[in-house]
C-alpha cells in the first residue's frame, strides 16, 4: 500500500467513475482501474462495488476512505512545515547516506513522502558502513541518513522508522541451517563474523560475535555479512529482513534470540533545514 494508491481510492470515492478519477490524476483508466484492484487485493477486501455506469462504495470501502482522507490530510500538512524551514546551502541535491538495505520496504513511501515535500530535488545514495553511519551525518558528509540505530549520539536525533527481528546468517549445509530458531547456548563455541564499529551499542546488539576469534572475517556493512558467512563457514548476525534484501543460496537465514534491530533516519540535532524538516516527519508518518 503507497500514498498514490489511497489518492486514487480517495478520488474513486468522489467520482464514482473510473474515467474521471484516472483523468484527475493524469493515468489511463486501465492503469488506475489496476491500481484499485492490487490495493482490494492486498487489503483482501472489495472496496467498491462496480456497474456499469456506476460506482459505489463498499461498507469496507467507506472505512478505508475515511481513514485514508486522514493519512493524506497529515501527508498534506506535511509540506507547510517544510515551507516555514529555512533552505539548507545547496537544496536542489540532498545526500541520503544508506546502510544495508536502509528503509527496506519503507523506500517508495519515504521517497514520495520526502519528494511531495521537496519538489525539484535530487537524492542521492551514499554508503555507508557501521563505523562512520554516525559521524557521516555529525560532520556534515550527507544531509541526512538511514541507519541502523544502535544507540544515541550526541549532536545527531534519531527518529525511529521500524525494528526488525534478528537472525542468525549461516551456512546453507550446517546443522544450524535447519533450525526453527536459535539461542544462546546453541551457538555456544562457534565461531562468529565479526561486525566492525566503535559504537558499543553495536556490540551489544550483535551479542554472540563477542565469540569471534583474531580468525573471524571483520565486516564492516551488513551487505557484507551473507558473503562472509559463505566464504569462511562462520555465522554471521542480521536482521531478518536481509532474507529478501541479501539472499544467497549458500546461506541461511534463521531466527536469532537477542534485541530487534532498529532502523532509524539521522539527522544533526541543529539542523532545522528543509530536508531535515522533510526526513523527520516522513519518519514519523511511517513509524512503526
């Protein structure tokens, strides 16, 4: 589900016709009637009713347009604070450092949440690694950034997009590859990737790597983890949406006792500019 797909519902709903809602958004009415259809599906729910010459609301229908008209006020209202930020030295590109697989799922949404409230800007994708995620937007390498969050920072806010569970990455033929889940002492002794960064937060996250040897391949991205988890028949710590974002068939991706990772956008503390504006408040509209 986008922000496009409750526009089109919203207008449908106004309309009452496929022709004249697709001509207010400029589409074809079979791309906008497909639109509808993959929303129905993915709510699994008919949200409206179709004859002939008319169209009519659901009693499903009526309860998702009311509370879509809500998220597109909140999204509209969005813009006007943005307006009263002042503009950052160079507006027209904004640097997004990235981490891993950053927003995952959350990036159509974050783009044209942050778009509608930045019009004419560029973004542009900077990677970044575990060590430097924090000082890259302290010291003013990127704009602004998606992070995995592993603890404050002094002169950087932090607003929360999502968590996702934690996974051990193992080898595809090890006896672990096959469990449901695993804990502490299942893992006991085994020798661990070793994720590099100086924020103990980290550590703390990742738990079990303190079992790494002098032997252990040092990592310092998570896209790097599923690789060396391949390439030296260690374990390896993610979070469970590398499932989708990193697969390899020589691993495996199993649930891990241990906290959640958090993944939130960064911004300095005393940036007020646009872009920060826009970032914060895209986060906080897809808070989960």
């Amino acid at each position: 589900m986008d922000i496009r797909e409750l526009r089109y519902v919203v207008t449908l709903a106004e309309e009452r016709h496929f022709r004249k809602a697709a001509e207010r958004h400029y589409i074809a009415p079979q791309a906008f009637g497909r639109r509808v259809r993959a929303l129905e599906k993915e709510v699994g729910a008919r949200l409206f009713d179709r004859t002939s010459r008319r169209v009519e609301l659901t009693a499903a229908g009526a309860r998702l347009v009311e509370r879509a008209r809500d998220v597109l006020a909140r999204v509209d209202h969005l813009a006007a604070a943005v307006r009263d930020a002042p503009p950052a030295p160079d507006d027209a590109v904004v640097r997004v450092g990235v981490l891993g697989f950053g927003a995952a799922d959350r990036w159509p949404d974050l783009r044209e949440l942050v778009r509608a409230q930045l019009p004419g800007r560029t973004l542009v994708h900077i990677e970044l690694d575990w060590d430097t995620q924090y000082e890259a937007v302290r010291d003013g390498d990127v704009d602004v950034a998606v992070i995995h969050d592993v603890g404050p920072v002094e002169g950087v806010r932090l607003d929360r997009l999502f968590v996702t569970p934690r996974v051990a990455v193992v080898p595809a033929a090890s006896p672990f590859a096959d469990a449901d889940r695993l804990d502490e002492d299942d893992v006991e002794g085994h020798p661990w990737v070793a994720p590099a960064g100086r924020h103990p937060g980290l550590g703390a996250w990742a738990g079990f790597t303190g079992q790494a040897s002098r032997r252990s391949p040092v990592v310092r991205t998570p896209a790097a983890i599923p690789a060396a988890v391949a390439t030296s028949g260690m374990l390896g710590v993610h979070g469970e949406l590398a499932r989708r974002f990193f697969p390899r068939p020589d691993v495996c991706f199993v649930p891990l006792a241990g906290p959640e990772a958090q993944v939130s956008v960064a911004t300095r503390a005393d940036d007020d500019s646009r872009t920060a504006v826009a970032f914060r408040q895209a986060a906080g509209l897809l808070a989960t």
